[in-house]
C-alpha cells in the first residue's frame, strides 16, 4: 500500500525538540501525480506550507536511480521535512520515468537522461498549474545534469528563476550545455562538496567559469552524497538562501507539532 503522507499523527508535547533526520515539521502534503506529453504518469509528493503562504518553490531532481537515487533520497527528504514550515518554501519530490519508492513507480523506463527531458517538462508544468510561485529548480547529482540539460530551454526556461545545483558530476551536461546557461543569464548556484567523487571544487570552477552568473560554493568536509546531518543542514541553508534571496539559518530545534514516519 503507498504511504499516504496526511495521515501522519502530529504531536505537541510543548516542549521544543531537535530537528532531526527523522522529524517531520507540519505541512500541507500530498501524494501527486505527474504526466509526460510522451503519456507517462510520474508519482511524487508536494509538501506546502501548512498556513498556505509559500514564498517560493522547489521542483527537485533526484540522484541516478540506477545507483539508489530517488525522490525519497535523503536530502530531498529533509527538505520536505523541514522546509515549508521553516521557511515557507514548497517542495515538489518525484521518481523519473523508471524509478521506485516508497511512494511507488514511475511508468516508463531510465533512459540515461535523454527521455527524462519530458520528465523535466512535467514537473515544471505542474508546479505553474498548480501556481506555485518563484519557481527554481533543484538538482542532485544525475539530477543535476538534467537541470542543465533541460532547464535553461523552452518550455522550463520562461517558467523558472534558477537553479540551485548538489554534487553536478557534469557527465553528460556539455560545454554547450553551460554556454546555454550562461546566455540565459538566470541565477545557478553550485554546491560543490570537497571530496566529491566526481568534481571537486577547484575543477569545478574552471568548468563553471562558463557561466558569469554562476555562484560556486565549496563546502569543506562534504562528500558527493552529503551524508551526516551537518552537511545535510548547510545543504538546506544554501538552497533556502538562494530562493528566498536573503541570508538562512534554519533553526535546528522546533516548538509546536512534530510526527515521525510510521515503522
């Protein structure tokens, strides 16, 4: 049976509790579901701010599938966990075509980032249907490399403010890729993780130097996959400060509701 995210149990004991990986703040949330114009249905979750005030809006684009990447991949998790009540942002998770979850499987197959184009279409369309605003795109990995495929070109291009970037491998995003950037001229902020698998911060910069309104931010300690709740929690902070383009310092504790995912 997929997990129906409104039935969580929010409980108020009054006293106020570390954020944690596993603490689930309130929101308005609810299991989606998206569709291709190549006649897919992608499933996903949208996570809004419970007094219906969003202040801007996150469409994600998780990890290769093909090597545990999904819409339940752990930073997006917590981003959807934490976000909407703490800073107002809404977030939209989804499997690309192919891929499962908990929240189930996505009709259609991985393919490598080329038909995921499509994938990219629907999740941004949506967002503008449902009139989401100050849309950005957020990508992770694999992730990544379909935001800068796919984000700077019609039809995403007129819909979206920017991009926020976690652990870009630039595999299969090209040169021509970043020049399309760079020309669109819209705000890109890279996170680059210090001992990334595949791009490390100085290799990074030369390759985003492409892009003048490209913001390179190094983060010390960090690996590819950003494992540990510290890294995780500056993750959160870069994004959060790119959207709402004011400096963010999530709290790490909370007073009021709080659930846990059931076991």
């Amino acid at each position: 049976m997929v997990f129906d995210p409104s039935s969580l149990d929010y409980v108020d004991d009054g006293a106020p509790v570390a954020v944690r990986a596993a603490t689930i703040l309130p929101a308005v949330r609810e299991n989606v579901e998206l569709r291709t114009s190549d006649g897919l249905t992608l499933v996903g979750e949208l996570a809004m701010p419970a007094d219906g005030v969003v202040r801007a809006t996150l469409i994600t684009f998780h990890p290769l599938p093909t090597h545990g990447g999904f819409m339940d991949s752990h930073v997006y998790k917590k981003a959807s966990y934490r976000l909407p009540a703490l800073a107002g942002i809404a977030v939209l998770r989804f499997n690309t075509r192919g891929t499962s979850s908990p929240r189930g499987t996505s009709e259609g197959a991985f393919e490598n980032g080329v038909g995921e184009r499509l994938d990219v279409e629907a999740a941004v369309q949506f967002a503008v249907d449902r009139g989401l605003p100050n849309r950005w795109l957020l990508g992770w990995s694999f992730g990544t490399e379909l935001v800068l495929k796919y984000g700077a070109i019609p039809p995403a291009a007129s819909a979206i403010e920017g991009a926020v970037l976690l652990s870009p491998p630039l595999h299969s995003a090209e040169d021509t890729d970043l020049d399309t950037w760079a020309a669109y001229g819209k705000p890109l902020t890279v996170l680059v993780p210090e001992f990334d698998d595949y791009l490390q911060p100085e290799a990074a910069k030369a390759r985003f130097s492409r892009i003048p309104q490209a913001k390179l931010v190094p983060v010390a300690g960090a690996k590819h996959l950003w494992v540990g709740e510290k890294y995780a929690a500056r993750a959160l902070n870069e994004i959060s400060t790119t959207v709402l383009g004011t400096p963010v310092e999530l709290p790490t504790e909370w007073r009021g509701p709080v659930a846990t995912l059931p076991s």
